[in-house]
C-alpha cells in the first residue's frame, strides 16, 4: 500500500486547480501519518535499539511528502487560508511525536507556515478595526445580548481570532509566545477604541435630549452601560496573559472601563441636575420681591373680589417626580451591572439634594411663595422616599444638605419633611 499510495504523489504536480492540490495533498498527509503510526507499532522494538536510525528513516519518508506538500502550497492563493488544516493535521501529529517534534520537517512545516499566519493576524486586524468603524457609524443601540451590535460583533471576532490561533498549538515556544502576546494587544486597542466610542456616543446622546421633565432615559443609554460591563468581562478573557509585563494589558483596560463608566455617570448626573435646575427656575419666578411674584399678588386679590382664582397647581412637582421614577426604573432594569447603578443613584441624589439645598440657601432672607414651599415639600419628600427604595443608604439620604433642607424653618413650619 505504501508504494501505490507514495507513487500517487507524484499525480499531485499535475492536478489542475489549486484546490484540489491541497485537497489530494491533506488525504496524503492522512496516509503519512496513519504509515508513520504503523511503524511506530510494528517497530516499536527497533525503535528502542536504532532510535537514531528510524528518526532518520521518518524524516526521510516526510522529506519526501514535503517537496509535494510545497508545491500545493506554492500554487495557493496569497490570502487563501484553505491551507491552515493541513496544518494542523500535522502539526498535531508530530508535536505528539517525541522523536519528530521540531525535528528537520517539523521545523521546515513551520517555516512554511509562519509567514501565512503572520499575514492572516494582519489582516484580520485591519478588517476588525474596520468593521469597528463602520459598526459605530450606523450602530442603534438596541439591546444584542449583554451588549450592542458592534461590540457583540467585536468580541466575538476578537474571541474566535485567539481561538484559531489558540488551535495551530505552534510548537515554537517564542513565535507561539509572540502570537499570543501581539493578540492580547491587539485585544487591548480594539476594546478601548470600542468603550472610546461608545463613552462619546453617550455623550452626544445626551446632547441632542430634552433638558426639561418629558425627557426619558432611553433604552440606548443603558446599552452603553452595558456595552462597558461586557468590555470588562471580555477584557479579563481575551487581554490577559500570566507572564509578567503583559499582565499590564488587562489592568490598564481594567482602569480605562472605569474611568469611562465613572465620567458616563457623571454626565447622566449633570444632565438630571440640568433638569432639575429647569424646575427651580419655575419656582424662581415666585421669588418674594420680583416683578412677577408682585404682579401675580396684585392681580390674584383683585380678581379673587369677583371670582374664584385658580391657584398654581402642583404639575411641576408632579412632572419632575414621574421623570425621577421613570428613569430610576429604566436604569435599574436595564443595566446589567448593579455596582454602576447603585453609584450612579448616589451620586444623582446627593448631586441634586446639594441643588435644592444651594437654592434654598440663596434665599436664606427671603420668604418663600406658598407655591414654592409646597412644589418643594412634594420634590424632597418624593425624591427622599424613591431612593430610599432604589437601596440608597442612609448615610447617604440623611446628608447633612438634606437636613439643611428639612429644617430649612419656612419649610418646616409648613409641613415636616421625611
């Protein structure tokens, strides 16, 4: 069987496509390998008294598969990789082989085949960098698994690039190190371009949204936390190796999520304070002294002598707390991550108490419109009670701005707050 099969060989040169070169050249490393594995069970007792002699014999026999086998593979096209399975099938044979690993065909497969591995991780970075490019550019932000479109679609390329890899075992330890470690930094700089642009895609979202009380917290703004939470599960995975300075590549994206995930908050907490500002320039207008708390004085008791005046209802209050709930019940559901969701809670909480409590101060000498007084009881009280069952501590609740505010005296007087 040996010398029909081997005759065959020969056949190779003259096949005509370059796929069924390598096709008929992957069956021939079959034969190979299953010749050599039959030798090595029918001759295992000459291969303890002449090791030396039948390592020559194998290497020989594969010198001989190796002038078909770079012929085939001459004739490929440059950025083919139909290739990659024949090696494989040998690497995983002579890597297994104790006499034939990085023995003369073992080391000339190599040679081969390291060239082509080192073209396809180029372009496989070029086309991951792309696709990141255009994924932004049209990304929705509707919710695709834990994260968005583009980045499910990053990660997944990011992982099944290392797999590959991972897969050809490259039996060289410092070329297979080199992989691994060009790998993990090309993970690295995919993963913060991707929380780069997703941290100004929310910023911009945030622009382009209401400033006043109809604005809702969209589903978007929670795929953006969450496309960072996944960034940082997928980042342990795929940007960390164990060996010394390249364990830096995972902390230092480590770091960047957070300081991302920490200015996003920031940013939802300033525009939250930005509508609650919107508010209090409402109750501004009534303001003891202004023109227009003294016309709506005057014009109230002239005409309460005829008819019975409306008084100012409480929409305000009640618009800005349906805001406060929508969008705590919003945040909570939908970001994945709760360490980001409770931080966030507690910096909108105190950030806006501490509003409330300067605008308060700032009228320390003033006595404040009965309009005022009950827009703002209803505001504190609410906003007190809805945090507190979003889980916010009361160290946090009971800050000494909030008590500025409950015993603020024109407040207390009117309704005691807590």
């Amino acid at each position: 069987m040996l010398t029909s099969d081997f005759y065959s060989l020969e056949n190779v040169g003259r096949l005509v496509t370059p796929a069924k070169k390598l096709e008929d050249t992957i069956r021939l490393a079959e034969l190979v390998i299953e010749v050599l594995q039959q030798n090595e069970e029918h001759h295992a007792e000459a291969f303890a008294w002449w090791s030396d002699l039948m390592v020559d014999h194998a290497e020989t026999f594969l010198c001989l598969y190796s002038a078909d086998m770079d012929a085939a593979l001459e004739v490929q096209l440059p950025d083919s990789w139909d290739s990659f399975p024949l090696f494989q099938l040998l690497n995983d044979f002579l890597r297994m082989d104790y006499n034939l690993c990085n023995g003369k065909f073992h080391k000339h497969l190599q040679d081969m085949y390291a060239p082509l591995v080192v073209r396809y991780v180029d372009l496989m970075e070029s086309s991951i960098a792309q696709s990141i490019h255009r994924g932004f550019e049209r990304e929705s932000w509707e919710p695709v698994n834990t994260g968005s479109g583009t980045s499910e679609d990053l990660f997944w390329k990011l992982d099944a690039l290392q797999t590959f890899i991972g897969d050809l075992h490259w039996p060289e330890e410092e070329f297979g190190k080199h992989l691994e470690t060009r790998l993990k930094l090309m993970s690295s700089d995919m993963i913060e371009s991707c929380i780069k642009r997703t941290r100004t895609a929310f910023e911009v979202k945030l622009q382009r949204s209401s400033r006043a009380t109809d604005f809702r917290v969209p589903q978007s703004i929670c795929t953006m936390f969450n496309v960072m939470v996944d960034a940082k599960v997928q980042s342990a995975k795929l940007c960390a190796v164990d060996l010394g300075q390249e364990r830096q590549y995972h902390s230092q994206i480590d770091n960047l999520i957070e300081e991302m995930v920490k200015e996003m908050i920031t940013l939802l907490v300033a525009k939250f304070v930005v509508i609650l500002e919107s508010v209090l320039a409402k109750l501004s207008r009534y303001d003891e002294g202004t023109l227009f708390s003294s016309f709506l004085s005057f014009t109230v008791k002239a005409a309460s002598k005829y008819v019975d005046v409306p008084k100012p209802g409480m929409d305000v209050a009640d618009s800005y707390v349906t805001f406060v709930r929508h969008s705590q019940d919003m945040l909570r559901e939908k970001i994945n991550e709760e360490v980001y969701t409770e931080r966030l809670f507690d910096q909108w909480y105190t950030s806006t108490m501490n509003l409330i409590g300067t605008w308060l101060t700032d009228r320390m000498d003033l006595q404040l419109h009965l309009y005022q007084l009950k827009i703002l009881i209803r505001i504190v009280k609410k906003k007190y009670r809805d945090f507190r069952l979003q889980g916010v501590l009361d160290s946090t609740l009971n800050s000494k701005m909030y008590e500025t505010v409950r015993n603020r005296p024109d407040l207390g007087r009117s309704h005691r707050l807590g």
